[in-house]
C-alpha cells in the first residue's frame, strides 16, 4: 500500500480525540481517525469533526476516518487517546501501520499504559505525555472545549515535530524529563476528581463547591501524592491539593472523561487510577483505603458484563 500523506493520525474518536483532531486539522495537518467506534466513525467520515469553543462558537473541520490499521501505513506521528482499557488493542493496530522510524505518543490517563505500548512498538517508538485539557463528547463527531491546559511531554529524541505540530494547532507545550514525575503528577489529579465526579454526577467544579466534596478530594490528592513519594516521586507540583482544586476550577465545566463513560454505561478507567494507587501503595507499605473505596465504587456502578 502507498504511503499516505497524513500528517497525524489519532488512535481513538471520543472528546479528547475528536478535541485534538478538530483543532489538528484547523491548523491544516491532515488529520486521520483510528477508531472502532462505527457511530463516531460513520459521522466523522460523513461530515468531519465538530468543535463547539468555550465561547459557543462551533466549526467543523475534515478528518479521515478509518477501522483499518492498513488506511494509516506510513504516518509517523501517532497521538494514542483511547480508554485504558482498550490500549492492548490500539497497539496491535499500531503495530500494523506504525513505521520504525515513528512515534506513538500516549497522553492517556491512568498507569501502565506505556508500558502496553513499548511491549508491542519498543521504546524507541513510544512517548509520554500528560495534560489536564478537558473536553466533553456532545454526540459522536461532536465535542466541547471545556477547560485549557498545558501538555506536558517527555524528553523523546522523536518527539520535536510532534511537538511542533502540537504547538502550530493553538496548545500549550512544555518539556518534563522525568516521565515517572509525569505520570503521577497526572495520576494524583485523576484519582481526586474523577472517581468523586462520577459517583457525585458532577462537573468538575462542583466538587469545589460541596464542602464535604472538597474534603475528599483533598484527603484523595493527599493519599494519592504520598504513595508517590513512598515510590520516591517527587511530583511537579508543592501541594497535590492545590493541584488537584486548580484543574478542577480550571476545568469547571468539564465532566470528566469518567462521568461521561458512567452516563453511557461504558468501562471506565478506575483500574489504572485508583487500582494502580492502591497497588503501588501495597508494594510499598503504604496503604491507599480511600482510593481502594473509590476503585470498589465505581467498579460497581456497572455490571461485571459492562464492557
């Protein structure tokens, strides 16, 4: 098969997919959707992606979209943006379509899913990288801006186009070298507001405005930011409290990704937020109830048949 022109190809067609692809192909990269979603597929491929702004504005801009790893041969800068769980099964399509001299940059949430990419790619061709941008899906091929942030990337001797690219498309775009530093700087955040949003059916910034809430975020953050350290991390940031109540203000209207797959009845990613917490912490003598309670309710609010 010919290489293709593409620019960027996107692993994934839910809001921070369609977020990343909307403002991507603005800025005139050609932009290809790898998704397994045949609604979101069905529209994006009818119509394109549809980005509505903070200010209400709405504009829609051209994607390919495609099921088949065999459409994206040759693109080099791969952004994975799928659930946790479904990462084993967007790097065996990578597999397929990335070339050796490419890069799969994974801005995930949650733990481990780095670590699925490198086992089927290498390391050579997997980066990391972090952001607290927030994004509701409206419909399939639809979806809001709800909340700026930074991006956050790894030192990878692959990454300067992506970034660039990235950069040209209106984000923010900082360097991190430690990727542990990264990851739970990212995790800690998660693991405050997300399990509360969804078991709450909130916004994010509700939460700040509930003061029992507010309590547990913060007794989350703190729990969180300490099986950190007994990892010997040293998160970004001085106070994961702080940190966790700026994004939520940051990222007040935002539902969080969590809260949007709880609407829907679908997997959420619990297990490689909280789960991976309370792991860590077992493995290092430093016990995580809070977010043990969290992992078990949420895993709850679905049937063990949920996926």
């Amino acid at each position: 098969m010919a290489e293709t022109k593409s620019d960027v190809l996107i692993v994934g067609t839910g809001a921070m997919a369609c977020l990343f692809a909307a403002r991507l192909s603005a800025a005139g990269f050609s932009t290809t959707m790898l998704g397994s979603w045949r609604a979101a597929l069905a529209e994006l491929h009818e119509h394109g992606v549809t980005l509505v702004e903070a200010d209400g504005s709405q504009h829609t801009y051209p994607v390919r979209a495609t099921a088949s790893p065999g459409d994206c041969a040759g693109i080099r800068c791969a952004l994975v943006l799928v659930k946790s769980w479904q990462t084993r099964r967007a790097a065996i399509q990578l597999g397929k379509c990335l070339p050796e001299d490419g890069v799969a940059l994974t801005l995930q949430n949650g733990e481990g899913n780095r670590e699925i990419l490198v086992q089927a790619l290498g390391a050579s061709r997997v980066a990391l990288g972090v952001t607290t941008l927030g994004a509701n899906l409206v419909k399939p091929g639809h979806v809001r801006s709800a909340g700026e942030g930074p991006i956050s990337l790894s030192i990878h001797t692959r990454l300067g186009p992506f970034a660039s690219m990235l950069r040209a498309a209106g984000f923010a775009v900082e360097d991190a070298p430690d990727p542990d530093v990264l990851l739970w700087g990212k995790l800690v955040i998660n693991a405050a507001i997300n399990p509360l949003t969804a078991l709450l059916r909130v916004p994010n910034g509700e939460l700040l405005a509930r003061p029992t809430a507010r309590t547990l975020l913060a007794a989350l953050a703190r729990e969180a930011a300490a099986v950190a350290l007994a990892q010997g991390i040293r998160l970004p940031y001085p106070d994961p409290v702080a940190a966790a109540e700026n994004t939520a203000r940051r990222t007040a209207a935002n539902r969080s990704s969590m809260l949007q797959d709880v609407q829907r009845g679908a997997p959420t990613e619990i297990d490689a937020i909280c789960g991976s917490i309370v792991e860590a912490g077992e493995q290092n003598d430093m016990p995580a109830p809070l977010n043990r309670t969290m992992w078990h309710l949420v895993s709850a609010l679905l049937p063990p048949d949920g996926e």
